[in-house]
C-alpha cells in the first residue's frame, strides 16, 4: 500500500515537474525577460515616448497595430511583414493602409537587438509599444505578460478578419465572440477610439446622399453630419477625430456616442443597441470602470492565438521573416 502511494507521489512529482518546465519556456509572462533582457521595458517605454512627444499622432497608431496583429493570425507580428515578389503581406491591405509608426517599432527593435541580440520578439514589441502609447497619452497604467514569438506567415487575404467599420452591433458581438470577448469587452476595447482618427473613406457610407434635409443614418447627430459632409469634400483621406481630445486617453468616446456625435457605424451600434447601450453609459459615466475593463480587456487581446516556443521565431528584422 505504502509503496503503491509513494509510487503515486512519484508520478504526480514528475508529471509536475515536466508541466512546470513545459510552463516556463512557453507560457507568456510578466516577467519573461526578467534574466533575458533586463531593460526590455526601459528601451520601448523611452523609444515610444520620445517619438510621441515628436508626433503626438502616432499614439492612435501604434495602439490600433497591436489590434491589427492579434486579430489576424494572433498577435505575432504579422502585422509588419513586407509584401515580397512571392507573398502579399497583411500591410497591403485597405483595411491596414492607414496603419503608422512602423519605425517606431523598427528603432525600438534595433535598440533591443544590440543590448540582448536575438531575445526580443517584434510581436512583443508592438505589444509593449501600444501600452505605453496609451500611457503617454494619460491613460491606464498596465502590466503585460510577454514571451509571444513572431509568426511566419502574413497574407493579405487574411485580414478579412478584421472588423468593418459598417460592421452592425450583432456582427460585431459575434465576431468578438469569436475570439472569446464578451459584449461589454467589445465596448470596452472599441473605447480605443478615444485616440485618433478615420478618414472620411471609413465613414462616407453615414454621409451618402447627405444634403441638409435627408439626414441617411438616422443614428447621426444631423448638425454633425453637416459638419462631417463639409470636411468630406475634401475627399476620402481628410481625418476626423474620433473624439474631442485625439491625444488623450479619456472617455470621451462614449460622451460623443451618446450624442450621437462619433464617426464609424460600428462605434454608434454600440449605442443604438441595448445588449450594449448600458456599457457605453457605465464607461461614460465612470472613467475608472473603463479603465479597469480595458486594461484587462487589452491584457486578454494580447494573448489570442500567441505563438509560443518552436510554433514562432524572433524575428531579426520585424519586416522579414527568418
Ligand atoms: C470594434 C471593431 C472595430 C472597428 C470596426 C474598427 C475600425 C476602425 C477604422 C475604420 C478606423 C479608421 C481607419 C482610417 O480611416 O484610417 C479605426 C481607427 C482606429 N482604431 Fe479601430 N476598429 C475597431 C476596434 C478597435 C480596437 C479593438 C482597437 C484597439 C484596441 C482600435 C484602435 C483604433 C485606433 C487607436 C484608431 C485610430 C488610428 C489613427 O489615429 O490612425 N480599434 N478603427
Ligand atoms: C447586421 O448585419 C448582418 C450582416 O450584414 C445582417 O444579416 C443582420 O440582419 C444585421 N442585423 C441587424 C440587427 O441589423
Ligand atoms: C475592415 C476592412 O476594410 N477590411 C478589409 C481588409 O482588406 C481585405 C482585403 O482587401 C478586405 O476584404 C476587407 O474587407
């Protein structure tokens, strides 16, 4: 009996033993670069920070890039893959032509690769590089696990997973879901619109046939629309803020979609429909709840799909694969 117990024991030490080791080579956490590369988060908290406070525009940027990446294929880089002679990369894509800060991304890297050459992925980088974009601009201080390795493949035929942007609430809370995020996290990480911009291309569709009287998407603000027209004909690449404060991580968002006042239709369906209506008013209403709930919403977006041990690479240059 007693050997049979120990014997037990032994199985259960072992098996312990090989899941932990299992564990700590593959599994993303804070502290992965801890013994790896020590200054890991110096180096792109300072190379980030220095380039916004170049161009503070580049905040909206960076932080939508880690979205793009981890949306189409998980979040492994494959956002910053050039298109080469045999392979249309994810960067040519319409949806990811407005996309910005590369070199943000490239000088960090360079910067890393000669403290602690070959250690740190570039998924990790554009990861680390959006939290501190949202920092910079006085949003919520937060902690990421890291360890992601860099994918190998990146088709522009991929991005079709992206969100459209005249994506309805239903398609948008089914897409999510996909990915395991509940409807108040939809509203949560679309609070990421409180940085930037769109180009009129994004929004037109509100617009189409807009003259003073026949207001088209009955859920725009109608002196808004007027506004939006206005600026529109300048043609499909004049910017509009999303919010008041384009640098500024606030929840100022979520005040322009109750009034009706925000540009994309999927912004505004999260308004107009009531299984998401209450967490626009909570967020609101309460900065704090919206910060809490995005942080843990971003932590949670920044593990989907992640290549771990031997299913990626550490990219050299984060434009090319090994
Ligand atoms: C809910 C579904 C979403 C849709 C349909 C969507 C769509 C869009 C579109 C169409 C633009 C404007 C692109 C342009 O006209 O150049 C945009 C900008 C932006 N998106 Fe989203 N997005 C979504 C969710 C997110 C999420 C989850 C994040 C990050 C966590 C994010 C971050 C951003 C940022 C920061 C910008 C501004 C970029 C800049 O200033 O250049 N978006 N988004
Ligand atoms: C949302 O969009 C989908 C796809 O276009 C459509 O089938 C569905 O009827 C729409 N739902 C609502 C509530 O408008
Ligand atoms: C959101 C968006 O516009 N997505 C587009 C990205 O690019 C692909 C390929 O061109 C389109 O199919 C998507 O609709």
């Amino acid at each position: 009996m007693m050997a049979v117990s120990y014997f037990l024991e032994l199985i259960l030490l072992i098996n312990f033993i090989i899941f932990s080791a299992r564990f700590s080579v593959d599994a993303l956490s804070i502290d992965y670069y801890a013994l790896r590369c020590p200054f890991v988060e110096v180096i792109v908290r300072d190379t980030v920070h220095s380039a916004l406070h170049d161009d503070p525009t580049l905040a909206g940027p960076l932080l939508r890039m880690h979205f793009h990446d981890c949306f189409v294929e998980g979040c492994d880089g494959s956002v910053l893959i050039d298109t080469t002679k045999g392979n249309k990369a994810e960067k040519d894509s319409p949806a990811n032509l407005s996309l910005r800060g590369y070199e943000i991304i490239d000088q960090a890297k360079a910067r890393l690769e000669d403290q602690c050459p070959g250690v740190v992925s570039c998924a990790d980088i554009v990861a680390m590089a959006a939290r501190d974009a949202v920092l910079w601009t006085h949003g919520p201080l937060y902690d990421i696990p890291k360890g992601r390795k860099d994918g190998r493949r990146s088709k522009i035929e991929d991005t079709f997973k992206l969100p459209a942007p005249i994506f309805n609430s239903s398609t948008l809370i089914r897409m999510f879901g996909q990915h395991g995020f509940s409807a108040q996290e939809l509203v949560a990480l679309s609070g990421a619109h409180t940085l930037g911009v769109a180009r009129c291309a994004s929004f037109k569709n509100r617009l189409k046939n807009f003259d003073s009287t026949n207001n088209v998407d009955p859920s725009l603000d109608s002196d808004f629309a007027r506004a939006l027209a206005k600026t529109c004909s300048a043609g499909d690449n004049a910017e509009v803020s999303f919010d008041g404060t384009r640098t500024e991580f606030d929840n100022a968002y979520y005040n322009a979609i109750q009034s009706a006042s925000v540009l994309l239709t999927s912004d505004q369906t999260l308004y107009t429909d009531l299984r998401t209506r209450r967490f626009v008013n909570n967020y609101g209403m309460n900065t704090a709840m919206f910060f809490l709930d995005f942080t843990q919403a971003m932590v949670k977006m920044g593990q989907l799909d992640v290549k771990e041990g031997a299913g990626g690479e550490v990219r050299q240059n984060c434009h090319k694969i090994n």
